[in-house]
C-alpha cells in the first residue's frame, strides 16, 4: 500500500508555483513578440499610406503645372506662406481659322473628351507669329464657346483642316470662342483653350489639425468655380518654390515668391509634401510622414 501511493504522488506546490511562473515569464514574452510585430506593421502601413498620398499628390500636379506657359500663365502666387499658385492651364490645341471684333473661329484637334467635359472655359490664347507669345484672350461671365461648322475652317481661301483630324476615335471639332482676339491675332496662328487652376494647401475638412490639397478650377471672369480636395492629410510645412530665369545657383529654387510684375521669369515649381498617415500608431506621438520633394517645370518654356 505504501508503495502504491508513491506510485500515485501529485505536484507538489513549489513545483505547480515555478510551473506557473515559467508559463508566465513565456507568455509575456509572447504577447510582447505579437504585439511588437502589430505595431511594426502598423507603423510600416502608415509609412506606406503617407508615401502613397505624396506620390499621388505630386502625380496629380505634375500633370497641370508641366502644361504652363512661362508667359502669361503663371496668375498669382501666395507671397506670405508660399502654399498657393494660380496658372492658366492649356485644355486643347488648335489653329485659328477666322477673326472679328467679337470674336474667333478655331479648328480644334481632338481632345480627351472627359477632359472637355469636367473642364470650365477660361479663355482661349493666341500665339504671336512675330513676337513668339501667347497673347491671352480672357472670358467674362457672359463670353462663350460654341460648335461650329466644319466649313468656317475651309472657306474663304483657308485650307485649315485641325477640326477633320480623328485620334483614338476622338474627332477635332470647330469652335466660335469670345471675347474679341488678343492682339496680333491672324488666321493659321497656333491657338489653344484653358482653364483657370488653383492648387492650395489649406486647412483640410477630411482630417482636422493637418493640410489638405485642393484643386479650384475657375472660369468665365471667376463666376464658373469647382473646388474640392484632392488628397490629405499633410503637414503644415508644404509648400511651393520658385525656379526663375535666369537660373539661381546650382539652380536652386527660390523660397520667394516673385512680385507680379516678374511672373513672366517663372519657369517652374519645386513642391514639398510633407503627408501623414491618417491615423497615430499606438506607441507614437504623431502620425507617420513621409516626405517628398518634385520640381515640375513648364513644358512650353523658351529659355532655360
């Protein structure tokens, strides 16, 4: 009987004790592991999701301010905090195929037709055929744009075919736009339509206390506007500077914006956009930024 119950001996408490305490001291460790591994991956999908919103940022401007003319398009600047430009960005090309007083008949090649459609009607330009420039034309809130026939373009002696051209199932089209043309306008000058653009760092209505990117387009004397916000969220640091003619040293921007009479000198921007993560990992004190820093220069510039 001894025997048998010696046989049959438990834990004994210090042993049931240690016991415990190793599983204790592993699942701490554990639970450590798992949760280090939670935050990293928090933390690295932050990082992501900042570097996408900057890289998406940059991608939506470069595609507007490359298309700038470095005369006449640049329209006004924010000279105090640097986070606001205005420029004149071309919508569609064409020829000019007949001038009056009140207004100008253009052969148009074929355009992006969801471009055309979200766009708003600013004005049309005139390139000089003496001076190289782009005169600019500027609606008010009673000009307009209208289709016309084909005809205005091959009648009269002028053999301008633009409004025939068909690309990727897109045809050209021949408009009638007012105001009157700027001056030097002749028949066969290059011409093109534009709309007015906005982009501006301002407080974002998506993530209180952080930047957001907005993008205005304006029309017809400023009556015609559509605002949104692009992409947010971003650190108050973003901004724009200024590459002029001739060139700063090393070609270094200018973190000043010029005066109004020197817009004409501007030959591009250099963007900062500091973008955060939308939210605060556990752990940190702020969200995850990442910046990134792009130059877009203009596309139409004559003198580098």
């Amino acid at each position: 009987m001894r025997r048998l119950r010696s046989a049959r001996r438990g834990f004994s408490i210090l042993e049931i004790i240690v016991a415990l305490v190793i599983v204790g001291v592993l699942g701490t460790a554990v639970t450590k592991l798992i949760l280090g591994q939670a935050r990293s991956f928090q933390s690295d999908n932050g990082a992501r999701r900042a570097r996408s919103t900057s890289r998406s940022a940059m991608n939506i401007l470069v595609t507007d301010l490359r298309m700038t003319q470095d005369i006449g398009g640049v329209t006004a600047l924010d000279a105090t905090n640097n986070q606001r430009v205005e420029v004149r960005v071309p919508l569609v090309f064409g020829i000019v195929c007949e001038i009056t007083a009140s207004n100008t008949v253009i052969g148009l090649v074929s355009a992006d037709s969801f471009q055309l459609a979200t766009a708003k009607y600013g004005g049309y330009a005139v390139r000089s055929l003496t001076t190289g420039r782009y005169g600019y034309a500027v609606a008010g809130t009673g000009d307009t744009i209208t289709s016309t026939g084909a005809g205005r373009c091959h009648s009269g002696g002028v053999n301008i075919f633009a409004d025939t051209i068909t690309a990727g199932g897109r045809p050209g089209r021949v408009v009638v736009a007012s105001p009157g043309p700027p001056a030097g306008t002749v028949v066969g000058a290059p011409a093109f339509v534009w709309q007015t653009v906005v982009y501006e760092f301002r407080n974002s209505g998506m993530y209180p206390g952080s930047k957001g990117l907005y993008r205005e387009i304006r029309g017809r004397g400023n009556s015609d506007v559509l605002s949104e916000e692009l992409l947010a969220p971003f650190a108050s640091t973003a901004r724009f500077s200024y590459y002029s003619i001739p060139a700063q040293v090393r070609d270094r921007p200018d973190s000043v914006a010029p005066a109004v009479a020197m817009y004409d000198s501007l030959r591009g921007f250099r963007i900062v956009l500091p973008a955060q993560a939308p939210d605060t990992v556990p752990g940190r004190t702020g969200p995850q930024t990442a910046t990134t820093t792009t130059a877009v220069f203009f596309k139409n510039t004559r003198v580098q």
